[in-house]
C-alpha cells in the first residue's frame, strides 16, 4: 500500500522550497524571483492562486509551493506566435495533453479560426471585436448567448462583463462558482441568510476547535497550514474529515521556517475520521446525537439555549428528527463507529469557540446543500455564529471567485441588484433567471444558445461530460475565448472561434489615464488591491477590463448607456460605479487603497440573520441514498499535488506518492483483491446513471489507504465520467465527488 500514514514525511518543508526554486527557473531565474517578491505584498499583485486571506503581518515571502507554480507558470518566458499555429493544426493540438498546451506558453496576439479553416491566424482587435459584434447581433434572442466567466476575473472587469451581458439583455452568466462552491451559497443562505464564511483570519487565532471536512490543504491552500499549526501549537484542537488520510492534514513543516530544516514538525490533526464517500450527513446526524445526549446527561451545560432561543428557528424539529433517527444507517453510511462519534461531540462540547472549514468533498454531491446545511446546525447548536473566534467557514477555491460574485457574476441577480443595476445606468435589465453552467451546456447541445464567451477559464475540461459539452461547443456558430494559456478549450471551436489573449495578474497594465490597479475579494470577504509588475508577454496583450469594453461596444453600438471607453481608461471609474450599485463598497477607491484593503459587511456575523424570519434555521435532513450496485463503487475525482484546475504542472503528486502517470484509479486493496487485480494494473472505468454509462479506458490501479467501497481518481482525467444531468439538488453544481463505477481489467 501506499505510504499515507503521513508518519514520517510533513506536508510542506524542504522539499517545498526546492519545488519553488525548480519553478522559478523554468520562467528564468531572475523574472521568477522578481514576480514572487511582489506576491501578496502591499503594492504587489494578489496571488492567482487560491482564496485563502494574507495575513495582517507579512513576511517577506508570502507565498506557498503551490503559489510559487502558478506565479512561475503565468510568468513564464514562453510565447505562442503565430508561426505557432501556422506549424500546428488544431487537429495536431487536439491529440497533444492538457499539459503539453499549458507548457507552451503565453498567447500574445488575437487569433480567429475562420469557418471551415483548420487553423487559427492571428489578425487584429478591431476585427475579432467586429466579428464578435455580427455574431451576437444576428441572434433571434439575447438569451442565445451565454458569458461564462473563470475565478481569477478581477472586480472591475467582472463587473464591466456583467454590466455588457445585462444591457444586452440576458442574465446568462454561469461561472465556475456553479462548479464549486455553489452548494455553499445555497445551503448558507437557507440557513443562515448569507452566502458567504463568517469568519476572518483573526479567528483562526482565538478557535478552541477548528474542523477541516472535505478539503485538502496540504495542497490546495497550503499558506492555510501555517495558520492550522498555529493554531495547534497553542493548543486549539483539530478534527479532519476526508475519505483519504491527506499528508498535508496529519504533519506539517512549515518551509520557511528554519526548524523545518531540522526536522521540526508540527502534527495537525487531533482526530482523523476516514467517512466513506458522501457519508458526511450521516457523520455529522451522529455526531450531533451525541451532542444532544451529552446534553439531556447534563441539561444547560452543552447547548447554548440563549441563542437558539433568540436567534434560531426550527430547533425542536431538528432535535426531533435526530432523536428518531435510528445508529444503524449513520454508522453504515459514515463507515465510522458511535464511539468514535462521541468523541467527536465532546470534543466539540469541550470547545468554548468552533470554526468548521470545508471545500470540494462536501459541494460537489448529490447532497451537497444538505452537507452545508449540516455544518450550520452544528455550529447553531452552541452558538459558534457571530462570535470571535466561531463560525462557518468556506474555503474558496479561485482567487476572486467570491468577488466575481459579489460585483454581478451570477445566473441568478437578486432583484435589489438589478434594480440598483437600473438606477445606475438607466436600462432595464432582463428579470428572468439565465443559465448557470450545467444549463449553458445543455442550451447548447440542443442548439438554444449559439455564441460562447469564456472570460478566462478552460470550460470543455473543467465540465462534466467532456464528450457532451464538446458537442455543444461545436455547434455553436461562435466561440470566444479570453485566456493567458492555451488550453483544450481554445481546441473545441464552434463554427468560428476567437483567442483574445489578455494581461495575467503579475504584468502591468497601462491604460489611457495611467498604470491601473484592480481589487479582489478573498475568501474572508477581505476586498483587497492587485498590482501587476512585471513587462506584459507581448505588447498586444490588453487587459480583461479593456477587452470587455471592447466587446461591449462593437455588440451594443453607440446606442449603448454606458460609456466602455472612459470606464477601461481609468478603473477608478469602473470602481464608482460598483460603489454606487453594490452595498458595502463605500469610498471603494480610498479604502482599497489601504493596506490590506476592507472587509465587507455581513449581518450574519453580527447574528442579524438576513432569513425571512430574521432567525438563523435549523435544517432537517434526510439521509441521502448512497446505495451503489452490487459490485460497483462509489468514485471521487481529486487534485493532485501539481495541478491547478485544469492546468497540470507536473506528473508528481507528491504527498500522496503518487508520480509519473494521472490516469490511475485509487481503491482499496481488499476492493483490489475482491476483483482479482493487482496494483499497477491497467483497467477501464465506467459510470452508471439512469442506465447510461461512460467509459474511460486504460487506468492504472493504485493501491491506497481510503474507505472499503471508495475510489478516487484524477480532476480532469475523470472528468467524461460524470453525467451533465448528475448534480446536487439545490445548487446544481455537479457531482464531481460522487460517481457510481465499475472496474474492469482493460482487454
Ligand atoms: N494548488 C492548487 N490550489 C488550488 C486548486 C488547484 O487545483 N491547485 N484549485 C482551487 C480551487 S478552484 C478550489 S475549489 C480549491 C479546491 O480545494 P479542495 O476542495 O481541497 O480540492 P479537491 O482536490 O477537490 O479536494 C477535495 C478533498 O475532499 C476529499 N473528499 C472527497 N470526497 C469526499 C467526501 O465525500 N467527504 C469528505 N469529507 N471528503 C471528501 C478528498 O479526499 C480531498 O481531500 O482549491 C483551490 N486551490
Ligand atoms: N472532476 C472535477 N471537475 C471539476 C472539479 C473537481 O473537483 N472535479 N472542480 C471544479 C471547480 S471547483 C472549478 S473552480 C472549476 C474550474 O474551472 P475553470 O475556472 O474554468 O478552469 P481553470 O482550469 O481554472 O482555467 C484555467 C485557464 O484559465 C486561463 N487563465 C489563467 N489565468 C487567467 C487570467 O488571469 N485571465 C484570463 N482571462 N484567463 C486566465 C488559462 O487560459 C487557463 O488555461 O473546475 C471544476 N471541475
Ligand atoms: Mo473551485
């Protein structure tokens, strides 16, 4: 088996610190080191990796490994010409990896593929912004097109982006929040009025117990190790709940600290339950049995019967529905044992402040929006809510995936918004809800929307049911793709298909009144500024903002209300305006300005529940049906150590000792013998749902420490497995997390 006993070898240390250097180099040495001494720094540029908030305090290094590669890899010295695509046909690139495209550099001028060509030729802006302003035209309905936009979008351009998709007339707008955390949003609104954490990073210093459910900080948000070590250290205990026992969740080294060199570690978790795949209602329903016994044994000592009184609703329901719920299915269900449980709640009833921080394990299911809502109840049941040191906490994944939202990047707009959209710039906008990404993926398969724009982002890999989508990308008369890399995307063209290459986070960007800024939010609602440094890849790059107000223009014409020239020429304008449309923005352009920026305003932290009963609500679940197929398992798709996305770095998923191939199936070894294979074996997958199935062939078998029943394989490899149709209830998102398969050997 696999080491994954995390034992001997911390996440993070020395070896991080060679994997920087290694990256550096490759956008040579000195540019390298350039772009990471302004990452995250005041006067620097935010960094395009994840969510996860700067500390108040910085060092001089404020960056992770897995910052550092995506730094590295935007920055990179290699460029895309059109001698490029001259040399290669898009059936050529089509049959190259995900990896071979992202190592080829940066794009550095517009491309067209002409109908019926089979290559993109680079020619001008003003004539792939006219080409784009015919096509949207010549729609029967407005609603023919769809505006997808990827997280790393700063406010000011997402904001213009919106803005054009509305004064044109649709709400279309799914974002890759629709892929992650979507199921967050909806089960904290429901719950507690608001989409979004309520925590800061200062509560992470004052927690007595800190919960990590579904989520891979090792590698995913490794700067959130040095905060959980911390935390550990001063004596906060820790809970981990993950199919898989994360390197990066048992030990920690913190790579810049000069102990780790030594050999100093820091272990992580106190706790380390192993559920089964989509058993986390099941654990946490037990979990907070036990809490209400520890309650009934001691009544007033547990619960925090001033606040469920004042501030919640539902509460004698919920405990109702917990007390008929029998052990058998949560401890089946779960694979984890009561007493196990029972340790869980009292450690949490020992616990004076709780936080719980969660990701992809718990969005992407069936029942996702149940997962959330279970996290809620658990915290309302001894009031960890508006309070120092307690609360919910969503780990984001792209680094302004919660801005986006924010500034008007939703399917969805509240009607406050549009009415203040309104107000503001004298159209109407459209009321009807537009599509969200399953949908969009759908409308176009079936020929109901027929122009795709991507505000950056790689849709045909991040999406489930790669053979689906890439139909419906290809029946489309125009696709629009605004990118720094190529990727996959860029290869699954419609009719016609436009590359607009546009300026990364680390490069400066120029426009008519001067060098611009633009702000980000972080997962802790933290608006902050980002200043790009270092020399555009090409001088024919424009920035996201710039290309926005020139799509806007050439589709809307001189007819439209809102003036794109003068907002792209100064982002202080752009920042006005959303002052003047989105509450909490107010003085955007002086407080952003100041270090470390502003935080937003939320009722829930100040247990002003914004519920229709003003109360913060106790969800009853039931539990979700997991049964699998005799002889089938249940499949999670993950990242590796050296990915981001749908941008693969490397082969080397190193805390999981997992190297040089990703398309390979963990299963348990017993699940291995039970089919007469051994590790290393080539096999195909196939997925069941609604007598449908997907194959994927070729796999190798890993043998690895998770659930009996469990499999897991890579983000995107896996990704044609998943059906469109197959995602949570609620948010929609998709059930990247739990897929029902077979094994086979390959033939
Ligand atoms: N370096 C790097 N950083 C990133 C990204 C990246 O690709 N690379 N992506 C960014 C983005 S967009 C996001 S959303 C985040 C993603 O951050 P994560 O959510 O940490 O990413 P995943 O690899 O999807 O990991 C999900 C974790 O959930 C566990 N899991 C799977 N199924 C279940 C389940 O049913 N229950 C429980 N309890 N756990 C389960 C898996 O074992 C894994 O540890 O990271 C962001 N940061
Ligand atoms: N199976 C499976 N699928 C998943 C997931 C999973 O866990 N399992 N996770 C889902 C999640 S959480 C997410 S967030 C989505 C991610 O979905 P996306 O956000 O659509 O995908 P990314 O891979 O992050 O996008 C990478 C591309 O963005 C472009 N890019 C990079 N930087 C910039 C920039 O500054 N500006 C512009 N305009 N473009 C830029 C580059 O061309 C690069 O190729 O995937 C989802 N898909
Ligand atoms: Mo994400």
């Amino acid at each position: 088996m696999r080491d994954s006993s995390g034992k001997d070898e911390p996440a993070g240390g020395p070896a991080s610190v060679v994997a920087v250097l290694r990256h550096a180099r490759g956008m040579g040495l000195r540019r390298g080191l350039a772009a990471l001494s302004h990452v995250n720094q005041p006067h620097g540029f935010d960094c395009p990796g994840c969510a996860w908030p700067d500390p108040d305090r910085r060092g001089a290094v404020e960056f992770c490994e897995n910052g550092a590669k995506a730094v590295a890899h935007e920055a990179t010295a290699a460029r895309l010409d059109r001698a490029f695509f001259e040399r290669h046909p898009i059936e050529d690139l089509l049959g190259r990896s995900d990896h071979w495209l992202e190592a080829q550099g940066r794009l550095t001028e517009p491309l067209l593929r002409r109908a019926g060509s089979d290559r993109y030729q680079a020619i001008g802006w003003d004539e792939a912004f006219a080409k784009i302003g015919a096509a949207i035209r010549a729609l029967a309905s407005p609603h023919e097109a769809v505006f997808y936009t990827s997280g790393r979008t700063s406010n000011e351009a997402a904001f213009l982006y919106q803005l054009f998709a509305r004064e044109l007339g649709t709400n279309n707008l799914p974002d890759c929040s629709n892929l992650c955390h979507e199921s967050s949003g909806h089960g904290l609104t429901r719950s507690i009025g608001v989409g979004k954490g309520t925590v800061g990073l200062a509560d992470f210093a004052l927690a007595d117990a800190i919960f990590v459910i579904g989520q891979n900080p090792g590698t995913n948000h490794p700067r959130m190790l040095t905060t959980l070590a911390a935390a550990r250290r001063r004596g906060c205990r820790l809970v981990a709940i993950n199919p898989l026992r994360e390197r990066g969740l048992v030990r920690f080294a913190h790579p810049q600290e000069v102990r780790s060199w030594l050999g100093g570690s820091q272990e992580i978790a106190d706790l380390y339950l192993q559920v089964r795949l989509g058993g986390d209602v099941a654990l946490l329903q037990g979990i907070m049995k036990e809490l209400l016994a520890l309650e009934d044994r001691a009544p007033g000592s547990v619960l925090d019967w001033d606040f469920i009184r004042r501030h919640t609703q539902g509460f004698d329901a919920f405990r109702a529905a917990l007390a008929e719920r029998p052990w058998e299915p949560l401890v089946e269900q779960s694979g984890i044992p009561r007493e196990a449980m029972r340790e869980v709640a009292e450690l949490y009833a020992r616990a004076e402040r709780t936080i719980v921080c969660w990701a992809m394990g718990l969005t992407q299911h069936r029942h996702a929006v149940a997962n959330v809502q279970e996290i809620a109840n658990l915290l309302l049941l001894r009031g960890n809510i508006g309070r120092p040191g307690a609360g919910p906490c969503p780990v984001r994944g792209h680094s302004n995936v919660q801005g986006d939202r924010t500034v008007g990047i939703t399917e969805r707009p509240a009607p406050q918004f549009l009415a203040a959209l309104e107000r503001e710039f004298g159209f109407a906008p459209p009321r009807e809800p537009g599509l969200d990404s399953v949908g969009a993926i759908g409308a176009m398969h079936a020929g109901r929307a027929r122009v795709f724009v991507g505000l950056g982002g790689n849709f045909a890999v991040a999406t489930p049911d790669t053979s689906r989508v890439e139909e419906g990308l290809r029946r489309c008369d125009l696709t629009v793709q605004i990118s720094t890399k190529l990727n996959r995307s860029h290869l699954v063209c419609g009719r016609e298909a436009l590359v607009l290459p546009c300026l990364a986070r680390s490069e400066r960007d120029l426009q008519a009144s001067g060098p611009q800024m633009v702000s980000v939010e972080d997962s802790m609602s933290m608006v902050h500024a980002s200043e790009g440094r270092l020399e555009p890849a090409s001088a024919q790059l424009r920035s996201e903002p710039a290309i926005v107000a020139g799509i806007a223009r050439a589709v809307l014409g001189p007819a439209s209300r809102v003036a794109w020239e003068e907002l792209a020429a100064d982002y202080d304008r752009i920042r006005d305006r959303i002052e003047r449309v989105v509450p909490g923005f107010a003085r955007y352009n002086r407080r952003v300005r100041e270090p470390g920026g502003f935080v937003l305003p939320s009722g829930a932290r100040e247990r002003a529940f914004d519920t229709p009963s003003g109360r913060a609500s106790f969800a009853v679940n039931a539990l979700p049906d997991l049964a699998v197929a005799k002889g089938r398992l249940r499949l999670t798709t993950i990242r590796s150590h050296d990915q981001f996305n749908t941008t693969v770095y490397g082969l080397e998923d190193r805390y999981r000792g997992i190297s040089g191939d990703r398309r390979v199936v963990l299963m348990h070894p017993h699940d291995l013998a039970e089919r007469g294979l051994a590790p290393g074996d080539r096999v195909d997958l196939t997925s069941h749902f609604r007598g449908e199935t997907r194959t994927l062939l070729g796999f190798r078998t890993v043998a690895y420490d998770l659930p009996r029943g469990c499999a897991a394989a890579y983000f995107p490899e896996a990704n044609p497995l998943v059906p469109v149709e197959s995602y949570a209830e609620g948010s929609r998102t998709p059930t990247y997390k739990s897929i029902e398969i077979s094994v086979a050997a390959s033939a």
